[in-house]
C-alpha cells in the first residue's frame, strides 16, 4: 500500500509550489533551505505553504508577501523576514509599501519590533537592490 495517500496530487502540489517559491525567493535562498533537507516530514508543510496558499487566487503575489512581511515582522523570525523582503520587491512591491507595512507592524507590535525589523529589511533591500543592479 502507498504510504501517502493522493501521491501524485502532492507532488503536483509541491512542483508548483516550488515554482513559485523560487520565482518569489530565488534560486540561492531555495537552494540553501533544500540543502538543508526535505525530509518526508517536512515535505507536507512545503506543500501546504508554496503549493497550496501562494498558487491560490484572491491575492496578489505582492499582498501576500506584504502581509509575510508584518507576520514575520511580528513574530520576530528574521531570516525569514529578509527572504520575504526579497520576495516582496520581487513580486513588486516597492521599498515605501514595505516601509509602511513595517511601520503598521511597529505600531500594533512594539517599537523594538519594528527596529529590529527594520534593520533587516534595510540590509535586505540593500542585497536585493545589489542583485537586481539598483545601486
């Protein structure tokens, strides 16, 4: 009997998800998360964010990463901020939407959460900008 019911369901799930997740993050992040391992256990919740809720409509790629963005601000998990912030100029988002957001964050969060994320965000727009050739 197949261990995981629908397998071919998941894996479709999972290819389209992994498209969008490195059109959003890009190759190197991905890369680096994968080299991390995709254990079974893991696989699903791969699925169920980049295959099942960023291929969904109702959002923009650019409001969805804007709200990762305040999510991520609060929850204070920098590195996933940073890829999002990527992410965010990636799907068009620009550096004042991403300043708001943060902003928005800052005063439902706490002012140190908003320093803190803003620091990110800056070091992360500066290394976005420099791959995309803007400064």
């Amino acid at each position: 009997m197949n261990p995981r019911p629908n397998e071919d369901a998941h894996q479709e799930l999972y290819d389209a998800g992994m498209v969008v997740r490195r059109k959003v993050m890009g190759d190197e992040y991905v890369n680096k998360q994968l080299e991390k391992g995709v254990s079974d256990f893991m696989r699903p919740m791969q699925e169920v964010a980049w295959g099942t809720i960023w291929t969904r409509p109702g959002l923009e790629p650019k409001q969805r990463s804007l709200i990762n963005i305040a999510l991520l601000a609060a929850q204070g998990k920098p590195e996933e901020l940073a890829g999002h912030v990527r992410g965010a100029i990636v799907n068009g988002a620009t550096e004042e939407e991403i300043r708001e957001t943060l902003l928005q964050t800052a005063v439902y969060c706490g002012i140190p959460t908003g320093i803190s994320s803003f620091r990110v965000a800056e070091e992360a727009l500066k290394k976005v900008n420099a791959e995309l050739g803007k400064y």
